[in-house]
C-alpha cells in the first residue's frame, strides 16, 4: 500500500498531543478524573471539516461551557491541523458521517401544513426544556449550571458549529450517543416526536443564532 504522508503526520501529533486526553483509540481512560471528560472520537457527530474547525479554536469557540479542549492554532499549522482532523476521520469514525446522513434521511419530514406551527411549538418547548440547562438566550448559562456542585456544562447554542440536521439529531439521540461520557444531555426522543424537535431547532436557530458569521462559517456541507 502506498504512504499516506498525511495520515503520518496527523497520527503523530495526535500521539504526541491528543492522547493524553483522548485516548490511544479515541476513548478517554476510565482513570482520569476530569471535571469535561474529553468526548469518545469514535462517536463524534462532527464531519472532518469540523472537526478541524474545534480543533483549530478550541472548544470554548464553538459554545462548549469549559476551556477544557484547548486551541491547537497556535501549536500547529494549517496542514497540520487538518492532518489530525483527516487522521481522526480515517482511524476513529469512518463513515460515521454517513451513518448521520442516513439517520436524518429516515427522521420524519416537515409537511407544507405543518411548518407555520413550527415556531411556536418550538418556543413552547424550548421553555419548557432546554432553557432550564441552554439558558434564557442560549448562552449556556441556564439555572441548572448554578447547581451547588456545579456539574452541568451545556453548550452556548449561539455558538454551536453544527448545522440544524445535526442539532436536531443531537437532540433526538442525546450526548451519549454522540460520545460524551455523562448523561447530561438526554436523549428527547423518547419525550417528543421528529416534528417536535425539529421545531426546537427552527426555533433555536431562527431566534438565538444570529450572528450570521459563525453561521455561515459553520454551514458546512452535511
Ligand atoms: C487537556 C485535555 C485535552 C487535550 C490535550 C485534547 N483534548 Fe480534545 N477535548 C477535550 C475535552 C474535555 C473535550 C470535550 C469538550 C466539551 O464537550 O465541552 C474535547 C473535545 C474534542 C473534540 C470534539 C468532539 C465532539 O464530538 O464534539 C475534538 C474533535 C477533539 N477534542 C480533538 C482533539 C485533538 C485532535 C487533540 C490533539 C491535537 C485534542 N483534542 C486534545 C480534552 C482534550
Ligand atoms: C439537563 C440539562 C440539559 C437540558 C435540559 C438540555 N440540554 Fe442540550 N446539552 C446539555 C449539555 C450538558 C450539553 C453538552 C454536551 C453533552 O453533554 O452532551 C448539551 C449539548 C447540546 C447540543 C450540542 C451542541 C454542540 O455544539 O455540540 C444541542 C444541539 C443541544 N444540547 C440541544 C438541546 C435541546 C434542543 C434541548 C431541549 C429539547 C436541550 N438541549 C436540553 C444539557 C442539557
């Protein structure tokens, strides 16, 4: 088989710097006590593009609520960060971006009758929910981050590099499923139908993501 030069390069920075964290085969040690832990890569939700992208800022940059995945673009340069990236892709979740695709494609479609109800909906639940954890505007600052222990690190919404496909599958499956270690983010499907949470996300989206540069940037194809 042929060298993949890139590959190389991705797995080397990703033993010398990621694994300390992440883990020699994407998962993190059982023994290390984290207040975050670092997610399983070979769960991701994210593409390869964006995987990159948090890699290159860091966490905190696309609304995680801890510092706790640093940003490598000060360690590392552009070929070598989307080395990693690439590296992660091929080693840990290949064709788990397909595996995305294909869970959407089976999700329930949106009816031209129902998408006038969508807004509402969606605030009502978003209230009624979300807000409790994702905060008032979003931000990630909801009451229940001023629980004494304070042990719950919701994401900033406002933030989020995912697209609304990927919202709406986060919150239909819940974190777990997508590779953190707790349970903080529960999976709603049991609660709520395909047309409730996809009304969630459109509310999400149209009214706290406004800020139209993190958006595009972050509107990625699938
Ligand atoms: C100090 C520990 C630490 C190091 C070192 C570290 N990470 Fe992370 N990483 C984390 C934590 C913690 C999270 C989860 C953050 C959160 O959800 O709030 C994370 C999240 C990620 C994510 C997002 C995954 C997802 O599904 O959202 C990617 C990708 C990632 N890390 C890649 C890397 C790579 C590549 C390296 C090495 C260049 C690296 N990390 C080094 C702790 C670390
Ligand atoms: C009990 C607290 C809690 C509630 C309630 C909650 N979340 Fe979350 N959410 C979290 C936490 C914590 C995370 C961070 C990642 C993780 O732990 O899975 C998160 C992450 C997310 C993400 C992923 C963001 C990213 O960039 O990775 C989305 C999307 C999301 N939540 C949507 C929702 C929606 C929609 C609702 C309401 C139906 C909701 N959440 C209710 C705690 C909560």
């Amino acid at each position: 088989m042929a060298k993949d030069y890139k590959f190389e390069v991705g797995e080397k920075i990703y033993h010398q710097t990621c694994i300390t964290c992440h883990g020699e085969s994407g998962v993190t040690s059982e023994d290390l006590n984290f207040v975050v832990r670092p997610r399983n890569l070979s769960k991701t939700i994210l593409t390869q593009e964006q995987t990159y992208e948090v890699i290159k800022e860091g966490g905190h940059y696309w609304g995680s609520y801890s510092d706790m995945m640093p940003a490598f673009k000060y360690v590392y340069d552009e070929y070598q960060l989307r080395a990693v990236a690439y590296y992660i892709s091929l080693k840990f979740n290949k064709g788990l971006e397909k595996k995305a695709e294909e869970l959407y494609a089976h999700s329930d479609k949106i009816s031209k009758k129902q998408e006038p109800k969508m807004l509402k909906r969606g605030k009502k639940i978003y209230n009624r929910n979300c807000r409790w954890c994702h905060g008032l505007n979003a931000k990630g600052d909801g009451e229940a981050t001023r629980n004494p222990d304070k042990s719950i690190f919701p994401y900033d919404l406002t933030r989020t590099l995912l697209t609304n496909k990927q919202m709406f599958l986060y919150a239909k499956y819940g974190g777990k499923f997508w590779g953190t270690d707790k349970d903080d983010m529960p999976s709603w499907s049991k609660k709520y139908d395909d047309f409730t949470l996809k009304s969630v996300i459109k509310y999400i989206d149209v009214t706290f993501r406004k800020d139209k540069k993190i958006k595009i940037k972050s509107n990625f194809k699938p």
